[in-house]
C-alpha cells in the first residue's frame, strides 16, 4: 500500500525531528499538504497515519490534510491549465504538459509539545 509508506517516512520525520528538540518531545499536530495528482487518498493516508504514529512520539497527534489541486503548464501554448490527473491533455490538444502543483507531499507545519 503506498499510503502506508508515505506516511512511514513522514511518522519518521516528524519523530525524528521532535526527538531533536528533547526526549520527552511529543508531537501534538502536523499539517500535510497532499497533491490530488499524488496519487494518494486522504482517507487512506489518516488511517494509515493512525497505525503508523502508534507507539511513537506522534501518537495521539492530530493530522490535518490541506489538498493542493493539480496545476499544469503546456509547454506549445503556454497557458496554465487545472489537471485532475497525470498525463493530461491541454485545450489546445497538446500532452506536453508541465506539472507545476499536485505532485507534492509534505509536511507543511508540526506542533511539538515537551511533556513534563
Ligand atoms: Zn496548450
């Protein structure tokens, strides 16, 4: 499942980093911003951070997903165009399109909380 391991790595990230700001460092939030051209459910990607961040410092944070729409540039017209998926076409029939928003997945903040 490809969730899973995005949200692996983004468990570790956060973990790692909250570890670096002391042992008891907890993390209470994170915010994720997901491309809707990254082929990733955000349904999905809750459920699986539930099982990820369990036994870690994560555990118990909230998770908000912020969804960025998937922007392209058509390198024959040069117009900005909205794609919903990958390997879309431009109005002006052509595919040589450039993903300019949608393809990300990354932590946009994280709250860090030091248990006493
Ligand atoms: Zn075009």
């Amino acid at each position: 499942m490809h969730e899973l391991s995005l949200m692996q790595s983004v468990v570790d990230i956060c973990a790692a980093r909250a570890a670096e700001q002391g042992a008891d460092a907890r993390v209470t939030h994170i915010t994720l911003e997901v491309g809707l051209l990254a082929a990733v459910l955000p349904d999905s990607l809750r459920f699986c951070f539930e099982v990820c961040a369990k036994d870690t410092r994560l555990e118990g944070a909230g998770l908000e997903i912020i969804e960025i729409p998937g922007r392209a540039r058509c390198l024959d017209c040069a117009s900005e165009v909205s794609v919903t998926q990958l390997y879309d076409t431009c109005e002006c029939g052509s595919f040589k399109l450039v993903v300019i928003t949608g393809e990300e997945l990354k932590i946009k903040q994280m709250e860090v909380e030091q248990c006493a």
